[in-house]
C-alpha cells in the first residue's frame, strides 16, 4: 500500500549527494528507490501481522498512521528550501483540491488497502494494488480520446491473467481468497488511481511534502470520528509496539523521502520501474515471516502483473499534462 504507489518531484537534494561521481550518485539513487519499495513491502506485512496477531482494527490503524505521518511530513515541509507548507492554504482552490485529496484520496487509498490485507494478506493485496496504473493510464485515454498503444493493451491482458492466476490459481470454479478480499483489493486499486489523478494539479504548484502531509493530516482528522484513534486498540507490547513504529517511520515518512530523492537522481521512470520490488518484497517477507502460502501460481500471477508494470513504465510515454504511468507506494503515503 504504495504513501502507493506516479513519482512526485522533490525540490531538494542533498549536498552530498552533489559531490558523489555521476556513477555513484547514480548507484546511490537505485539503491534508495529499491530500499523505498522494500520498506512499502514490509509495511504492509507490519500491518498484517498487527491484524492477525494483535488484533488491530485497519481503520484505527489507518487513521494513526494518517495522522503522525501527517505531522512528520508537515513539520519536514518546513525545512525545505523555498518551503510552501502554509503558501497552499492562500488559495481557496487549492485549499478545497487539497481536502478532497486529503479525505477521498488518502483515506481512501489507504483503508481499501489495509482492510484488503486483513481480509487476505499482505501480498495478495499489494499485487492487486498494482492493477492501478493500468485504470491511469485508462483515464488518461479516455480523456485525450486516443486509442492505447500495444504496450498498453499488453499490459491489460497480462494484468487479468496475473490477477485470475492470482486469485484462482488457474481455476474456473473457484476463489482462493474471498470474495471481499478481491472487491477491496480492486477498491484499492481504483483508490490509487484517483490518489494520482487528483492532486496533479497541487504538486505542480507546491512541493510533495506539503501536499501529502497536510493530506495525510487532513484524512486523519476527518477520518478520526469514524475510528475514534483515541481509544487504545490492540495487543500493545514490544512486538506491537516495534511494528507500529515501522509502518509510521520506515513505511511512510522514510520510503516517501527516499524515494524522491531517487526520482531527483535517477528520474521518475527508472525509480518507478524499480519500486516494483515492492510486492514482492511484501510476498517475500509474508511468506518467511508469517508463515502465508505463496505456491507456483501466485508467483506466476505476481510475475504477470509486474512486466504490466515494466511495460505502462517503458511504453508510455506521459505528455507533460499526465503523471507517469506507473504508480507506487510513493503516492501512499500511502
């Protein structure tokens, strides 16, 4: 899930990174945008075993997440050269576009998935996220009134066979997940297309920071008196309290800075291209850790659903109007 899952641009790089040979920095860049997707990956397995093991409640743990990383993100905001965090709340349109993105987008985008984790596991629902990009770049068809190119009609084919795989194992008469499991899995796909539709407009005018974390913040707050964060949920011990602090630090704040620093180094394409990691970090992580069975066939549909990635990424080419064709966990902050 991901903070997604089309690359924001950020607005500043780090002096080090300034006096690093062009190979090194390059090398420094995909490294952090495969580290970004490993810790989306793992957040989602953090989340899972919150569910199953310590018996959190996903709307309860959306709504913290929303809001701390919210906080975070505002308060870096403020340290960014140029920063723009209050700048956004100047303009009544931008600030009406900023609470839509906020409470239909983040919310959304979140809760669909996190609740598709505790209805299947942390994989499934990942790789079914991942259907996304294929409803932007379907929009952004629609909308410009062209037809797709072959790529895109190849992506479309791969993702339905990678997502009967995934959810049939090959077979015609039956799920081997629910059915709830596979609407809020595609719920959340469609969520994440929304999420990188809607706030283009926002991130062409103020910086990544300060568009998401005031939506993160925003989504929390709206979303608080449905999931009431103030009554303590859960088993809270060591375990508890570790995988938490994962999904708020390293789930949300650290992989969404990380990887826009990896978009300024190597370009949102490539580090797009290289957050495909992310499911299979999820499924990687699932299986070892919790123990959730991934057999030959899920394997084979996780395999067709990413080349759908590897050809949206290398096959479209975005005009300047439209995101990048892939999304990832970057836009969840997700």
């Amino acid at each position: 899930m991901l903070f997604g899952k089309s690359a924001f641009l950020c607005k500043s790089i780090s002096s080090s990174m300034l006096t690093l040979a062009p190979v090194q920095k390059k090398l420094t860049g995909i490294i952090m945008a495969i580290a970004a997707a490993i810790f989306w990956g793992i957040s989602g397995t953090c989340a899972q075993f919150l569910f199953e093991h310590k018996q959190f409640d996903p709307a309860w743990l959306v709504c913290w997440r929303l809001i701390l990383g919210g906080l975070i993100l505002v308060t870096f905001s403020l340290t960014l050269p140029n920063q723009d965090t209050f700048k956004i709340w100047g303009n009544r349109l931008d600030a009406l576009k900023l609470f839509l993105f906020g409470i239909l987008g983040m919310v959304s985008v979140q809760f669909t998935y996190f609740y598709s984790i505790s209805l299947s596991n942390a994989a499934t629902a990942t790789i079914l996220q991942y259907t996304g990009p294929l409803l932007v770049v379907a929009f952004y068809a629609i909308k410009h009134r062209r037809w797709p190119i072959m790529a895109e009609y190849a992506s479309l084919i791969l993702a339905l066979v990678g997502t009967f795989l995934l959810v049939t194992h090959g077979s015609f008469d039956q799920l081997v997940i629910s059915e709830g499991a596979l609407i809020w899995g595609l719920l959340s796909a469609l969520a994440l297309a929304f999420y990188t539709i809607q706030p283009i407009g926002l991130l062409r005018k103020y910086s990544a920071a300060t568009v998401t974390g005031w939506g993160m913040l925003l989504g929390g707050l709206a979303f608080a008196p449905f999931t009431k964060p103030w009554e303590v949920q859960g088993i809270w011990d060591i375990e508890a309290i570790a995988a938490f602090s994962y999904i708020i630090l390293f789930g949300s704040v650290l992989a969404f800075y990380i990887f826009l620093t990896s978009v300024t180094i190597i370009g949102a394409t490539t580090a797009s291209l290289l957050c495909s990691v992310e499911p299979l970090a999820a499924a990687g992580v699932a299986v070892v850790w919790l123990g959730v069975y991934f057999g030959p066939m899920d394997w084979l549909g996780t395999a067709f659903i990413l080349v759908t990635i590897v050809l949206l990424t290398l096959g479209t080419k975005p005009k300047s109007q439209e995101p990048p064709a892939t999304t990832t966990e970057s836009e969840k902050i997700n």
